[in-house]
C-alpha cells in the first residue's frame, strides 16, 4: 500500500482506525498480520523522527545540558582541589612553627585551668582540663617534641599574640595542648613540602613528615600518626 492510497484522515492514524488497533479492516493486514510491519506505518515513523524540533524545545535542552554541564565542572574543580591541596592548623610552640592535618583540630579555645594529679603530672602530661564539662588530657607537646622556648619579642609575626589551647582528636583519644601562637587554618600543596634535613630538627625523634615555607618561616608538618602514638605509650 503507497501512502497517497490512503486518505490523510487515515494517514496519520490508519492503525487506530482500520489497522491492528482499530477495526481490523485494513486489507494490507493479511499480508503484513500487524500495523508494525507495514510500510505505511514505519514511514510515519520516519517522518516524525525527521520532523523539525520545535526553538523552544532546543532551547530547553540547551539551558538544562549546559546547567549539568557547569555543575559536573564545578565537582570536579572541587574534588581536584581537594585531592591536590592538604588542609593544615598551622601553630607555633617556643621557637618552632608547626602544622598538623586540620581534619585532626576540633577546636580552639582560650587557656584553661589545668588540674595537676599529684604523682602522675609531668613536663609532658600536665594534667587535667575540663571542657565543657568534659575532662581532658592536657599535656605539653613542646616538653614532648624537645621545642626550646623562643623569644617572644623576635619571633612574634602578628601585632598581638594569645596563647591558646589547641584540642585535637587521634585513635579515638581526645587531647589538649597548650600553644605560644596560632595562625589559623590553611591550604598547602604537597609539592610544596621537602625532605626534613637531618640537621634541622632538634626533636628527640622525627615526626616530621615535611617541610614548607609559610610567611618567610620554616613550619613542620607532623606526621600525627607516629606523633600521637608515641604521645599515647607515653602518657596513657
């Protein structure tokens, strides 16, 4: 059957009205058993696949694509900038400037009493300090790592310096320490961390996992893995 053998009526719906789904009166359906089959039908098909999209269509398409588009952009800007750049607590204690993963750094806090335990308070495990209502291990990592204590006069980088307790979480363990200066949270980028020379640190052991500079200063990154470990066979 040529399509300009069927009235247009019918063109556009034959299988509605006299094919598969209508009366069944169609003659070409003996030959093809279904409307599917028939040239006239897939012919339709074509010729709304082959249609001109309507502007308003496209442009909807358009703004939706390009939303995702930008929106994928910006996930992966984020995940890259996450993956590239390390998060530190940058901090100074006597002479040395220091940084730990700020992942570790629950909080900052003004000084705080500390509460001496008699026979067990030590230059390294200074005692106990009461954070909202939770007790705390306070201890000195500055006694811990060997730090000499600085001159405040040339080392201070910022007009008005506060000491301040610094608490961070490790292996389940919260601890507080007291610091000389903190600077706050910043981004580093691995590439900007070298190799600790052996004769730089005065540490009794190396926890230092790298070098940078920051600010005309040399700081420390700590490898709070080894750090906390050995602080947690020492004090606990």
């Amino acid at each position: 059957m040529r399509v300009e053998e069927v009235p247009n009526s019918k063109v556009h719906n034959c299988w509605n009205q006299i094919g598969i789904w209508g009366d069944h009166s169609c003659p070409e359906l003996k030959k093809h058993i279904h409307c599917q089959n028939c040239p006239v039908y897939s012919s339709m098909g074509r010729s709304l696949l082959e249609r001109e999209v309507p502007q308003a269509y496209v442009d909807e398409w358009t703004d939706l694509l390009s939303k995702e588009k930008l929106e994928k952009s910006v996930e992966a800007t984020d995940r890259v900038a996450s993956i590239e750049t390390i998060t530190v607590g940058i901090f100074r204690l006597g002479q040395e400037w220091l940084a730990l993963s700020a992942q570790l750094i629950q909080e900052v806090m003004p000084t705080s009493t500390i509460h001496i335990l008699p026979h067990r308070s030590n230059n390294i495990f200074l005692g106990l300090v009461n954070l909202r209502g939770e007790v705390q291990i306070c201890v000195s990592l500055k006694q811990f790592l060997g730090i000499e204590t600085a001159d405040d006069n040339q080392q201070n980088i910022s007009p008005v310096i506060y000491n301040r307790m610094v608490v961070v979480e490790k292996f389940g363990n919260r601890w507080v320490f007291p610091v000389d200066e903190i600077s706050g949270i910043h981004r580093i980028h691995p590439m900007q961390l070298t190799n600790v020379p052996a004769t730089l640190s005065k540490m009794p052991e190396n926890y230092t996992q790298g070098i940078f500079n920051w600010k005309n200063q040399k700081v420390s990154y700590l490898d709070d893995e080894l750090l906390f470990y050995a602080l947690n066979k020492k004090v606990i």
